[in-house]
C-alpha cells in the first residue's frame, strides 16, 4: 500500500537592534544547521551539504530512523534555503526503495521599520510503500499517525530554532565586533556553541 504524509511548519522571528545586518547572518548556511538540529546529530559533508540523523521515531508498530542529506544556501535574494537530497532507513532497510523523504524550507528577512522580521517555512512529505500485512489497517488511522509524526518532527525543529536562532545571531555579532576590535578572524574556531 503507497501513502503519503504530509506536514506544514511556519515561523516568524522578531530582531529588534541589529549591529549587523541578518542578511550577513543568514550567509552562513551552517549556522540554521546547528540552531535546527543538535550539533551531535550532524556532519558537514561540504559547504552546503550536511547529513543528519533524526531521532528515533515510532510510527505504529516501528521504530525508524531516518538519516537525512540536506542541501542549504542563500540565493542572490537574500532568502536561506534547504532541500532534502537522500535518505536512508537505519534497521529498515527494506523499506529505502520505497520511502521518499523530500523536505523544503525557507526562511527570508523583512523589514518592518527599526525591526526586522525573520519568516521561515518548512514542507515535510513523506511517501511510502507499506508492508503487504498492513492491507487490513484503516488506511484513515495510518494516515493521520503518519500525518501527526511528521508535524511533530517540524514542530520540534520549529522549537528549537525559535529558541536558537536568536540568540546565536547574538553570538555571532559578538563575536564579529571582537574581530573587528583585535583585527583577527574567529573562523577557524567553532562559534556554534549551542544548547539543546
């Protein structure tokens, strides 16, 4: 049996004193990464591409863990983007040919006078052949589980980023006013000190 869940995520961040400009924030892909997800979950692949593990998830009578490759970038508009590009199953392995995982998100600043306003959207879609034994399951209740799993999978990224995002901009500002003081660059040492 193919099924499809979906889920929607919107956010909205107000940033009130800006000493730099969020746009340079947002130029930084890694840094939505580690305010989305915990650091220990993930690992840089290249300068856009980061794999992620997500917790694991119960759906039903399994227990899966997808392992997520996902593309991030600020285009010439200023708007931060990231894609899902691969998944895989760990310990269900005979479901990969049959599970799509795509995940699309945004997340673009406005202006609103002194303020600036950071929007963000996340679309979470899932597609899945299920087992032969499941024929008999209410396709509704498999449906709404399925539905229900993925919006809370958005739900805590959402969470977390409103909790992180902020003040690792603050960080970050920081720690460019102490380079532009002392003269010398903080790249090479690891600024995203986050908590869960």
């Amino acid at each position: 049996m193919r099924i499809q869940f979906t889920a929607l995520q919107s956010v909205a961040l107000s940033i009130s004193q800006e000493i730099v400009p969020v746009e340079h924030y947002l130029r930084q892909p890694q840094r939505l990464i580690y305010a989305l997800i915990e650091p220990e979950r993930v690992e840089q692949r290249s300068a856009s591409l980061f794999r992620f593990k997500l917790s694991p998830l119960k759906f039903l009578m399994l227990k899966i863990e997808p392992t997520v490759d996902l593309k991030v970038w600020t285009g010439a508009d200023g708007v931060l983007r990231l894609q899902s590009m691969a998944t895989q199953l760990k310990g269900l392995e005979t479901f990969d040919t049959g599970f799509d995982l795509k995940l699309i998100g945004n997340l673009a600043p406005y202006r609103r006078g002194q303020k600036t306003e950071l929007r963000g959207q996340a679309d979470l879609m899932v597609q899945v052949d299920l087992p032969p034994s499941w024929v008999f399951m209410s396709r509704t209740l498999v449906q709404a589980t399925g539905n229900a799993l993925l919006k809370s999978v958005l739900t805590t990224m959402r969470q977390r980023l409103e909790r992180q995002l902020l003040q690792d901009y603050e960080n970050w500002v920081k720690s460019q006013s102490l380079e532009s003081m002392t003269g010398r660059s903080t790249h090479g040492l690891r600024e995203v000190a986050l908590s869960s």
